[in-house]
C-alpha cells in the first residue's frame, strides 16, 4: 500500500525521504486500512518501531511472527529483495553475507523485541515451520480471537 500511495518502491522512498518519511507513510496507511472493514493485515517487520503505529494496534489481534537471527539469516541472505535498512550502508548488498547481515538482524531484533511484545496478543514461533504450517497457525489464532469476541 505505501509503495502504491506513494508510486516509488520502498527503496526509493528509504533514500528520497529517509526512515523517518517512509514510517510517515507507513502510518497512513496503517490508519488507513484500520479503520476500514475487518481484515488480516502483514506489515513490514519495522511497522512497530512507530509511536503511532503501536498505538493503533494496541487492543486489536496482533500475531508476532517471531523468527531466531540464525533463522531471520538463512531467509534474508541472497533473497534478492531490496531491504533499505540491511543493505544501507557503505557495505553495500556485501553485507548480506556472513557475519555482518547476523549483527545488523540481531541489533533489530534486540531494538524490537519489546516493542513487538507491547503489541502482539499472540506469538508464533516460525523457526523450523513452513509456510503453510505457519499460515495455519495463524489462521488458528485468528478464529481463536474471532470466536473469542475478537479485539479485530
């Protein structure tokens, strides 16, 4: 939605307007989408490091895909996707081998953990699940919460 609203990828957005522009959109389009009818949501894993942005999932049904560094590295390395805030420093897409793609993703995850358990009502721990066994998990949840009375 960011990338459509905006007409640029969010590579593009990351170096025209900065982390800080880019989350200004990102919040938009959260608010956006939150207060139309009810709907499963993925953000970008970052969607939490915005003040506003927790504050609009608070009491709703927010599932943390919760993945170990070692995990986060087998995925991310080489996957070809543009990810402005690994891939954006003097390093270059070398920074997606070994050691330094490891610290930059064990550095977000110590910055975001507590951010994502302020907001997340559940957690699925996705290490060693496909995706399909994932998908189901949450859809397990999901019905949980909505059978529940759903927070939405």
């Amino acid at each position: 939605l960011v990338e459509d609203d905006a007409g640029a990828s969010v590579a593009r957005l990351f170096a025209d307007r900065g982390e800080a522009g880019f989350r200004r959109l990102e919040l938009e389009a959260l608010r956006r989408v939150l207060a139309g009818p009810p709907a499963v949501i993925a953000t970008g894993g970052g969607v939490v490091t915005t003040p506003g942005a927790r504050d609009l999932l608070s009491g709703r049904t927010v599932l943390w895909l919760r993945a170990r560094t070692d995990t986060l590295v087998e995925r991310l390395a080489g996957d070809g996707v543009t990810r402005p805030l690994l891939w954006s420093t003097s390093a270059g897409s070398d920074a997606s081998a070994g050691s330094d793609l490891a610290e930059r993703l064990e550095a977000m995850v110590t910055e975001r953990t507590p951010l994502y358990a302020e907001v997340a009502t559940d957690v699925v721990d996705v290490d060693g699940l496909t995706v399909d066994q994932v998908g189901d998990r949450v859809l397990e949840l999901v019905a949980a919460d909505a059978s529940a009375g759903g927070r939405r």
